[in-house]
C-alpha cells in the first residue's frame, strides 16, 4: 500500500530525480506516522517517544529539500492534514483498527499517486491520457481504482481474522467488492478501462467470498501469511491491469 501509489502515479507521468525525495519522505514519515500512533495508544508512554522523535527529524530532513526544491508540492499538505488528525485521534481512542481508521489511512495512502504525478507536471513532464481521457483524468480514475481496491483488503482481511463467523461483514466485503467489480465492467465495456481491469475485479471479489467460504467449511482461520501472500499477487496484477 505505501509502494504502489507513488510508483503509479509516477508511471503514468516520467520519473525524476526529485521523486526519491518524495518517496524518501513517504516512506519515512510512514514510520513517523506509525510510532506516533504506537505513542498515541500507549497514553503517551515516555518510552514510544523516542521514535517519534527520531523518524519525525527524519521526515523533516528529507522534506525541507524537496519543499525547496518543488514547493508547488506544498498545497498537498492541506489536503492531507485533516486525514493524518482523524487518525492519530483513532489512536488516542485506540481505535486504530477501525474500518473508519483503515479507511483513512487508505485514502492518505492513494493520494500518493497525484502527489507523484503532479510533482512530473511541476518539473515539465506532459504526461499523456490513456482511453480517450486526458492525462489528469485517466491519473484519478487509476487513483479511485488503487484506493478502492485497499479499502477492500481491509474488508477482505478482516472478513477473515478480526471478523472472522461475522455474516453480515462478510456480505457487507463481497458486495463491496461487487460493486466495484461491477462499475469496471461497466467502464471497460465503454472502453474507458482494459478489459483485463474488469476481470481482476471480478477475482478479487470471489476470492473473497471463497476465502471466507473455505474458512468456515474447515472451522479454521486461514493463516495471515496466506493471506498476505495473495494479496501481493492481487494488488500486482490490480496494479498491472491499469499500467498496460
């Protein structure tokens, strides 16, 4: 979830030098978000705080560059601030893993992807739309797509760990994804999306309602190590289906 939106977003535009500065200050201010929500759930305790303090000077230092370097990127900061309080407010109620926390974090997450693209546009990339759509365009519908498809794992883990025996979440993950699958079927009839997309959706949504399935036919939780090994193979092949 922390690679694939930057990586995304800088596909479908060019890379430059400047965007290892970016991800520098994603990735680690990714561990600076999480210690301070470790910090947070902890009441606080004096020794989480060392981390936050470290990974947070960390993420100062790769930031101040590239906020100098492509200072256009700073009417993002706006954008993501109001999601970053939602969350560390979760874990001050230590409900950080709440589907409203995932969410949020999901969101956080996809909005790497015109973050990424818009830092090409500002250094002079001319990106160029896919389908009939202009660039900009085809960038946020990939972004929709990516930030759907990783709000449904978490419906889909928690189907199967947190919420294991719990029918109406496991309806409530199957017509999620349902839903999606069937609004990219609509698109790549349309010729908006491939046609390929449509389909990934479509697995995603039975494996889910299978994985699930299987899990009560054996009376036995699927491991998470299954779990997350498939979920490498799903998100390369979402990923894939929007990069072809």
């Amino acid at each position: 979830m922390i690679i694939v939106p930057p990586f995304v977003g800088t596909i479908l535009s060019s890379f430059h030098l400047e965007h290892l500065l970016l991800l520098a200050v994603w990735w680690i201010g990714y561990f600076a978000f999480f210690s301070t929500g470790l910090w947070l759930r902890s009441r606080r305790k004096p020794r989480y705080r060392t981390p936050v303090i470290v990974y947070g000077a960390l993420t100062a230092l790769a930031g101040l560059p590239l906020a100098i370097l492509v200072p256009e990127l700073l009417i993002w900061v706006p954008v993501f601030l109001p999601l970053i309080v939602i969350t560390f407010f979760q874990s001050l109620r230590r409900k950080d893993r709440s589907l409203i926390n995932n969410t949020v974090t999901v969101v956080a997450a996809g909005l790497l992807t015109p973050v990424a693209f818009h830092l090409a546009t500002v250094l002079g990339t001319v990106p160029t739309g896919r389908f009939g759509w202009e660039a900009w365009e085809w960038m946020w519908l990939a972004t929709a797509s990516i930030t759907a498809y990783f709000i449904g794992t978490a419906f889909y883990v928690k189907t199967n760990i947190r919420e294991r025996g719990n029918e109406g979440f496991f309806w409530l993950a199957v017509a999620y994804h349902a839903v999606f699958a069937a609004a990219a079927t609509v698109l790549a009839v349309m010729g908006v999306v491939p046609i390929l997309h449509a389909l990934v959706w479509w697995v995603v949504t039975f494996r889910t309602w299978a994985v699930a399935t299987y899990s009560r036919k054996i009376d036995r939780r699927v491991s998470p190590k299954a779990i997350g090994m498939w979920e490498v193979v799903t998100t390369l092949a979402m990923t894939g289906s929007l990069l072809i």
